[in-house]
C-alpha cells in the first residue's frame, strides 16, 4: 500500500506518483507473463486537483 498527499501541484503529483511507482518496480523481478488488467479512478475536488487516485488490480469491477 501507498499513501500519498496531494498538494494543489499536478505536475509536482504526477511525478512523484511516476517516480513512486518506479521505485516500487525496481524492487520486483519482471515477470514471465504478463500483468493482470488494471484501472485507475481519479477523483478530484471542485477545483479540478487531483485529490484521490484508485488504482484496482484484476478483474473487479
């Protein structure tokens, strides 16, 4: 699990949600098949900034 904080910077979210995610997949040996599905849900406040971001693993709908 991750947690992260989101600011009223998208740009600065963005990358450090890349850069998370990147470091978490160095840790990992490349699979031999692929991945199973994803989707990812955003949620935003009022002002349109990013405030939630949902990412679901699998075949859940």
């Amino acid at each position: 699990m991750a947690t992260v904080t989101f600011t009223d910077d998208p740009m600065a979210e963005a990358r450090a949600i890349i850069a998370a995610l990147s470091l978490l997949l160095q840790e990992y040996q490349r699979p031999e098949q692929a991945a199973p599905p994803a989707r990812g849900y955003c949620k935003y406040d009022e002002s349109g900034n990013l405030r939630k971001l949902t990412v679901t693993l699998g075949d859940e709908k």
